[in-house]
C-alpha cells in the first residue's frame, strides 16, 4: 500500500491512502539504518509505503519504503548541532508567519528561512500575520520588511485572523497546493488555520507576557485537508534557523539579489567581504542592497547560529539600514 504521512510523532506516523484510508503506523527498525542523517527518517509530507500487520488485535502499518522526495525544508537540530531535522517535505509553498512584536520576529530568523527555502527550490511567501494589533511604529517596521523583501521578488501578504483580512488572498495561493505555515511559536500558525478552515479547531495559546515569546501548542507537524481543494501542513514555533549543509561559495546564490550581481564581481569565487572590486559592495554603498540581508549573509557565511533570544536583545530585529551602517 501507498500513502501520505499527515502526522509524525516521531515514533508513530498517521498515514492516508488515496481512498482516504489512515492507518497508524511505525517503521520498520531496518529502515533508520540506511544512512539517513536527520534525526527524523520520516517527514509529514513524505510518500510511503507500508504494509499492514495484523497479527494483533490493533492493526498496525509497517512502513517499508519512502519515495524520492521532490523537496523538504532542514534545519539543524535543536539539541544535537550535528544532526537535521526536517520539519516536511513535498512542499509546493512555504509562508513564514512574520509577526512586528508580538513576538517579535528577527530579520536573521527571516533570512534563514528564506534562504533555506531557496536552497531547496521552494516558492517562500512572507505573511505579516496580526496586523489587527499594530501601532504605528509598528506599521512603520512592517512597512520597512515589505519594501525590502518586496524589492527582492518576494510576495509579501498583510493578514489578521482575528478581523478576517488577507485570507482571501491566502487562500488563492494555496489552491490545489500543498502549503506549509512556519515561524516562532506564538505568531499564530494554529490561530490562522482555524480562521481559513473554522471546523479544524486546533488548539491555540497566548503569548507570554514577562518574555513577549510564544507558548508551543503544536507539538508535532501536522497535514489537514481543506474544504477549498487545499493541503495546509501546520509545524511547532520554531526558536532558532541553524543552516544546513551549504558551502561557502553557494550561499550568496541563495541570497537573490546577491546572485544578479556575482557575474559583476572581478573574481568568479568573490565572497563580497573583502575582495576587490565586489558588485555586492558596492550596490551595498549605494543602498541598493538592505544591510539586514548583508548582514545576514554575513552571518550565515561565518557559521554564526541563529539563538531567537540572543538576537531580539542585541536588537537584531528591524533597524533602519543606516543604522545598520554604523
């Protein structure tokens, strides 16, 4: 039998057939030991294969087999640096869930995501999501991320759950899709979903007053179908972006305004640090490039680990790009 797994626990995995058929099921012990390095075999997202064991009174499947995935989404594991973890795979359309201070959310973390969304060919799509609770220094910063990633080439959305605004729009980009929510606990994945689809009713919590952070209600990633022909894959907040697997020279590509300027550079290897006569630099000078996303780069380049509390209190959330000069 074939299926897709909608849930993962980690030890146990939800599986639908396409005759809308789930079964609860487990993986064979063999199948950890072909040399996979994440510290999840198996990603809600993947396509199976698994029998049925019905030598219990519970039947159970045993998945036997996974078939090539066409994509996933990786980042470091939290606990073990060495390892990944991927969040899920098979993914026609990532939106990153981007809140201005409720939490706040860093433009490191952003551009992390982004570039980790690039590396893997995903189309990545930003949602500045609670835009019901905006100040206007709030508006200002939020105004300042779309002009940045909008310039890019990215589509950015402006979306509150709460007052029903922009999910109309969402929901046109998830048609016959299947669409991944990402970002920290608390920018409110659940709280979305319930608005887009109301019948799921998926668990939702407050944000913690004394440290401004999300309270985790997703424990675990988790695929829903929707009513209007959608697949919506719901993942746990996530505190930091450790990159995954990617060599110095490769990096800038997945940087996309760096990429148009690298055949600008003197040398085909440029790093755009110090190196002569680098494009990057010098679109940098004349503020065509945003020094958040140099930084980041920068960052990224020097194997610096993305910590979500480190990085609001160094204020590394959205400063102007002058003061970024400095």
């Amino acid at each position: 039998m074939t299926g897709l797994v909608y849930k993962s626990t980690g030890s146990s995995y939800t599986v639908k057939t396409e005759d809308q058929q789930q079964y609860e099921c487990r993986i064979k012990g063999k199948f950890r030991m072909k040399g996979i390095k994440s510290t999840n075999p198996l990603a809600v997202g993947d396509v199976v294969d698994f029998e049925l064991d019905r030598t219990t009174d519970e039947v159970i499947g045993q998945i036997n087999s996974i078939h090539d995935r066409k994509n996933y989404i990786v980042r470091k594991s939290v606990n073990l640096s060495k390892q990944t973890h991927i969040i899920a795979s098979n993914i026609d359309v990532v939106f990153l869930l981007v809140t201005i201070n409720n939490p706040p959310t860093t433009t490191s973390f952003i551009d992390r995501f982004l570039v980790t969304a690039e590396a893997y060919g995903i189309e990545a799509v930003l949602v500045f999501n609670k835009i019901d609770t905006y100040d206007e220094a709030m508006k200002e910063e939020q105004l300042y991320l779309q002009y940045i990633y909008s310039q890019i080439g990215y589509r950015c959305l402006l979306v509150s759950a709460k007052e029903s605004k922009g999910l109309e729009e969402l929901k046109s980009m998830m048609i016959g899709k299947v669409s991944m929510f990402s970002g920290h606990s608390g920018v409110g994945k659940s709280t979305l979903v319930n608005a887009l689809e109301p019948g799921l009713d998926l668990k939702t919590k407050t944000i913690s007053e004394q440290s401004k952070q999300g309270q985790h209600t997703t424990t675990f990633a988790e695929m829903y179908d929707l009513s209007f022909d959608a697949k919506i894959i719901d993942t746990p907040g996530i505190k930091g972006f450790g990159i995954v697997d990617m060599e110095k020279e490769e990096i800038s590509g997945y940087f996309p305004e760096l990429f148009k300027l690298k055949e600008e550079c003197k040398f085909n290897n440029c790093l755009h640090k110090e190196e002569p006569n680098c494009a990057v630099k010098k679109a940098l000078e004349e503020d065509k490039i945003a020094w958040s996303r140099y930084n980041s780069y920068l960052k990224i380049l020097e194997g610096d680990e993305d910590h979500y509390r480190t990085d609001i209190y160094n204020d590394d959330r959205i400063a102007s790009d002058e003061t970024r000069k400095n």
